[in-house]
C-alpha cells in the first residue's frame, strides 16, 4: 500500500522520517564516540519507527527478505548465549551501515548534479578499447569511491548506449565497471564494504587495513586489464577520433582534488577525535554536501539556495527503506544467528582450518560465495562468518581475516546473479542475470580468487612464522 495525499502533506512526512534517520545517524555516532546501550536502543527505536512509517516503499522482495530475517531472529534469540549482547550488536552494525548509506546517498547526489561529472564520463568512453578497459577501471575508483552505486549507474548508462564493432564489447565495458567498483568498495571509506567490516573488528582501523585492501583491489584491476588485452590480442581496431584534452583536464582535477581534500579531512578528524573513519564520514558530509550545492548554485543568495537544497536531500533520504531495513535485518540475523551455532561444531571447524593459512583464507572465501548463489544476502553472510569464525579461530592475522572477507563479498557482488549490481547491469545491457555474472565473471572470478588466497595465505604464513 502506497501513501497517498497532497504533496504537502507527503513532504511534512518524508521529513519526519528523515528525522528518524538523523535520529538513527546521531544514536551511531554517539555510540561510536562513547558505547552506551542508551545510544544502541535510540538506533533501534528510531529504525524501527522509521521502517513502519515507510513500509509502503519496501521492495517486495526486501519485504520478504527482511521479515523471514526478522522472524528468525526472534525465534533464535532466546537460545543464544546472550541475547541482549548479540541483539545490540546486531542493532548497532546494522545502524552503522544505515547511517552510512543514507550519509553518502547525500554526497552521491551532490556530485552526480555537478557537471564536470558528465565530462569525465563522456571521455572515458570516447577512448579506444585497448585502453579503455584500464581507464574504466580506474575511473571507477572515483566514480564508485565517491559516489557508489549512483556512479556505477551512470556508467553503465552510457556504457549501454555507446557505439561498439561487437557486443562482446559492451560486455567488456560492464565486466570492467562491476568489477573495478567492487575493487572501490575494498579500499574507499565512502560506499564501502570495508567501512560496514570494521564495526566487526573491534580496534581496528580502516588507515591500518588500507595498504592491503589497495594491494586486492589494484590486483583485480591489473588482472582484468590483463585479460582485456588477451581478449583483444587478434583484434585489428582503428584509432578513436581524438578528443580535445582541456575539457577533461578542467572536469577531472577538481573532482580528484575535492575527493582527496575530503578524505583527508574525514581521516584528520578521525584520528583527531579517535573514533572510527565512519564517524568523520557521517560528521563532515553535510557540510562538504552543502559546499558543493554553493558552487553548483547561480546567481545571488548561493548560500541560501545550498540550504535549500540540502533539505531537499534530506527529504528523499526516506527512499532507502528497503537498504535500511536489510540492514537491520542483516545485523541483528547475523549476529543472533551465529551467537546460536554450537561452539563445538565452529572449534571444530576452527580447528582444522588453523592448520594452514590457505585452507583458511578458501574456506572463508568459498562459504561467502557459496552463500552468495543460494540468493543469501552478503551482507547477513560477512556478519555471520566474521563473528561465528573470527580471526583467532582459524589462525588468521585480523587484517588478513578480513582482506578475505572483502575479496570474497566483492567477487559475490559480480560472479553471482543475486546482488545489487548483477540486477543493474541486466537492466542496462538487455542480457539475462546469469549472463552477465556467472558467465561474463567466472574465469577472471577463479584466477582472482586464486590469487587472492595465495597473497594472503603468505601474509598470513610470514606473520604466523614471525611471531
């Protein structure tokens, strides 16, 4: 059932809910800042009142998804070992994603509304195929590092419409945009799957795992360009139209310089206040949003006009019901979940995969994925894994142990036909789900998993062997 009334009416509503939101965000960043179950139950309450006014915009499969999780969660929580612990934990993983969705959704829509955006893009795919695999690539770096999936979607548009000699390359074109923003999400604190990973490793910070999530990401990116070029090898292409370099230059340095003065503005404050690279994010976006509004605003009053449309932001935060409530699902399902596992069957488990590094890193890696083809939601699947086999179970250094969480998500993320992206890139390209994941994906998905498990299992031998 959808809401119905005078836009008016809708817009007073929508901006109650946002409220909730902000609510949740506040409930975050104070129990980042100081952990009190105060703030955790202010996180639940505001998601759940917010979830209820905003049902209507629940997805029917998010809807399915979320209350099967719910429904499980309830049912187990009496059999888990602490139930308060394991629900609060859940609640307070599953408002930090929250928050930081609904936080970046605000920088996405900023900087989709910036023009220099629409040059970048443009140009990229303007360039010849031989390079143009290795651009897309890195592009994706900042179009996915900064805007997530709103950038990904405007790629794969114009991927989708742009000229090609043969389909196989505009499938080309989509493997390198799945994959280099799956590459992002490992390194960039903005969409990021190793931000939501954090909150599962206590103590860890997102400067100390970034050297190796940039290591993962730029293997997957060589790789790929790697087997373009293999792919291209017999190919006779005639040289692009060249383009005019100014308007590129004059679109792209602002926008590479305004993402690194922020993020060394969100790692400044992080470690200024020392608490987690997520409260800086959520902290200093609505005041780089509204810069950005400012600049993007003609005529007078630049200032009141950025305001305006901050709010107006703000007001379509509503519209991630369906992200919120899988994530709050998520959370609170995967933490109950593997509180109620016998600790007998994961010692075992454990016990077997510390014997060797690699055999660890597979295991870990092929149940993500294997999780990922049964329609498991990854999110539900990283919080389960990583708290029913943490770190010291299978002998993993903590920053290996999670590098191989982040690879296997990612992987999940464009190899398998349930995610996010695997329904994007269908819609975009015409071609079925299977085609555009299992069959596009899959070899450069198995040497890059190999990879994968051969770089970490060394880490982790070398630093078994070390200590």
């Amino acid at each position: 059932m959808e809401a119905s009334g005078s836009p008016e009416a809708e817009a007073k509503r929508s901006a109650r809910s946002a409220l909730l939101l902000v609510a949740m965000m506040a409930g975050t960043l104070f129990n980042l800042f100081h952990p009190h179950p105060g703030a955790v139950a202010l996180v639940g309450v505001a998601a759940a009142v917010f979830l209820f006014r905003e049902r209507w915009r629940l997805p029917p499969s998010i809807r399915r998804v979320s209350l099967a999780l719910g429904a499980i969660t309830v049912l187990l929580l009496p059999f888990a070992a602490s139930p308060g612990e394991s629900l609060s934990k859940g609640v307070a993983i599953g408002g930090l994603m929250a928050s930081i969705i609904s936080s970046v959704t605000l920088m996405a829509r900023a900087a989709l509304a910036a023009p220099q955006t629409g040059v970048v893009a443009s140009h990229l795919l303007a360039t010849g195929m031989r390079s143009r695999y290795l651009l897309v690539s890195l592009a994706c770096q900042l179009f996915g590092g900064l805007m997530g999936l709103a950038g990904v979607s405007m790629l794969m548009d114009m991927a989708s419409k742009g000229e090609v000699l043969v389909e196989e390359d505009r499938l080309s074109m989509l493997a390198a945009i799945m994959r280099s923003f799956a590459a992002a999400t490992m390194w960039s604190p903005m969409f990021s799957n190793v931000t939501i990973l954090l909150a599962l490793y206590p103590g860890l910070t997102w400067a100390t795992v970034v050297p190796l999530c940039l290591a993962l990401a730029g293997c997957s990116i060589v790789l790929g360009s790697l087997l373009e070029m293999r792919r291209l090898r017999h190919r006779t292409l005639a040289s692009p139209q060249p383009m005019p370099r100014a308007p590129l230059y004059r679109a792209l340095v602002p926008m590479l310089v305004a993402m690194a003065v922020f993020l060394a503005a969100v790692i400044a404050l992080a470690h200024a206040l020392q608490v987690a690279v997520v409260a800086g994010i959520v902290l200093l976006i609505p005041l780089a949003v509204l810069v950005l509004h400012a600049l993007q605003a003609e005529g007078p009053a630049r200032l009141k006009q950025a305001r305006g449309r901050l709010r107006e932001d703000y007001r379509k935060l509503p519209a991630l019901a369906g992200e919120v409530a899988l994530f709050m699902a998520a959370g609170c399902g995967g933490t109950v979940i593997a509180s109620v596992i016998p600790a007998a069957w994961t010692s075992a488990m454990g016990t077997v995969l510390a014997t060797s590094p690699f055999l660890a890193c597979f295991a870990l890696m092929a149940i993500i994925i294997g999780l990922a083809f049964l329609a498991v939601h990854p999110v539900l699947t990283v919080v389960l894994v990583g708290t029913a086999l943490p770190p010291a179970m299978v002998g993993l250094p903590v920053t290996v142990h999670m590098a191989a969480i982040l690879v296997s998500w990612g992987v999940a993320s464009y190899a398998t036909p349930f995610s996010m992206i695997a329904l994007m890139a269908h819609r975009y390209s015409g071609y079925s789900v299977t085609a555009v994941t299992v069959n596009l994906n899959r070899g450069f998905a198995v040497i890059y998993l190999g990879l994968a498990i051969l770089f970490l299992g060394t880490i982790a031998t070398v630093v078994r062997g070390a200590g």
